[in-house]
C-alpha cells in the first residue's frame, strides 16, 4: 500500500524557549491538521492516504503532579506570563485561541490517557486516533479551562469526548490513580529522542512508504510550521507515489 506517514512528538503543555522564540504543540497541530485538510482537497481522489501518528513528549517533568496555577508557573519559570502574548496572538491566526488558559499541567497522566484510548488491545468501536486525543485534551486545558493534570478531568475527557463507556471510565480512573502505564510513555519519550533525534516539540517525521519499502530518507523538522510547508511535503512525496 502506498501511502505518506507523518510521526509527530509533542507536549501537552507550552514552552517559552526564549523571548524571540516561543513553542506550542496546540498551534503545531492546527497548523498541521489545516495542511492535511488543504491537501486532500486540492488532490481529491488522487491524493494517497495520510497516516498521522503523534508520540508524547514531557518538557518540565517536575511540574507538580497535579499541576500549578498559571501565573504563579510563569513567575517561577520566567518571572512573568508576558511571553504567551505573542503565541496567544499567533495561535489565533491558527485557531488556537488560547481564550480560557488557567493552569500549567503536569501531562504524564494525559498521555497516559491517550495511550488507554488508542490501545489496539481495547475492544471498543469508538477508537479515537491521538490526534483526537490529543484535540481534545487540548480544547480542555486551553479553551475550557480544565485541568488536564486531574484524574477526573481526564475521566471526564474520555467518556464526555472520546466515547469510554461508563465500565471503561471507572477502570481508566483506577489506571490513572495507580500511574499504570506511566512506565510505558517514558519509554515511549526516550525511544522518540533515540530514533528520531528529538529534542524539542513539535517534532515532525514525514515520510512516505510504498509497500513495505521507504521512499527515501523522511524529512525531520521541529517547530510549529506554516501549513504551507507541510502542504509542499505532502506534494512531493505524492510525486514520487504516483
């Protein structure tokens, strides 16, 4: 089968590298899923399908475990929040508002989340990618202001958004209380930064597969890129599947 993989790593949380030079994993997927939308349209029937795969990745693994209050973070990381005026602008160019931020999470147990949910072993009909997941958990901490550190507020997200059952939201409650599988996402993080190098988030491996057999070395990049880059991608590697 051929078809263009894109393997994308991010946080749940945002990052302010510098003043000049800001991060956010929420606009990096926007910015992404407007691509995709536009490719598949200027290509219509002819366009290979696209498989998008989002790994975790952790930036302030000490944040508190259910985490902190949104300025008090920033005053002790930066000294102020000042630096999310510029994103907050940029990300509404990308309809990622950011209209009701209130904490800085600590995000193991939202992965830990997206993993129960995307399990392949999960015997449901209702089987969110982790691009749902993860449009979900962020619509809840940005624009909702919900607190994506909590065990409930992440119950609550599967069963009200990503369809669990109300036998699979009392054991996703127990899976998150006892921090299963918490293990299995680090291993995730450390096998990202060893295959593809990843540093920082949003990282991006776009690549294309015909068959079993890879069409040439992936393009790997970081930052929350135009969606006119990912769209010229997605065209020339379509090129060379047609």
């Amino acid at each position: 089968m051929k078809k263009i993989f894109a393997i994308a790593s991010l946080c749940i949380a945002t990052e302010a590298m510098s003043t000049s030079k800001k991060i956010s994993c929420y606009v990096g997927q926007k910015k992404l899923n407007a691509a995709i939308e536009s490719f598949s349209q200027s290509s219509e029937s002819t366009s290979p399908p696209l498989s998008i795969e989002w790994k975790p990745y952790i930036i302030d693994p000490n944040t508190k475990t259910d985490g902190e209050e949104f300025e008090a973070y920033n005053i002790r990381r930066w000294g102020g929040s000042g630096w999310t005026n510029g994103l907050k602008r940029s990300g509404r160019k990308a309809g990622a508002n950011f209209s009701n931020w209130k904490t800085w999470p600590n995000t193991l147990r939202a992965h830990q989340l997206i993993a129960y949910v995307t399990n392949p072993e999960r015997k449901s009909e209702n089987k969110p990618t982790t691009s749902e997941c993860n449009a979900a958990i962020f619509d809840a901490m940005y624009e909702r202001g919900e607190n994506v550190s909590l065990v409930d507020t992440l119950v609550k997200i599967g069963t009200e958004r990503l369809g669990l059952s109300t036998c699979e939201a009392d054991d996703l409650k127990v899976y998150l209380e006892n921090n299963v599988g918490a293990r299995d996402v680090m291993k995730d993080i450390q096998m990202g930064r060893r295959k593809y190098q990843i540093q920082g988030v949003p990282f991006f491996v776009i690549g294309a597969v015909d068959g079993g057999e890879s069409l040439g070395q992936p393009y790997g990049f970081s930052g929350a890129q135009d969606s006119s880059t990912f769209v010229d991608i997605f065209e020339e590697l379509a090129g060379k599947l047609a």
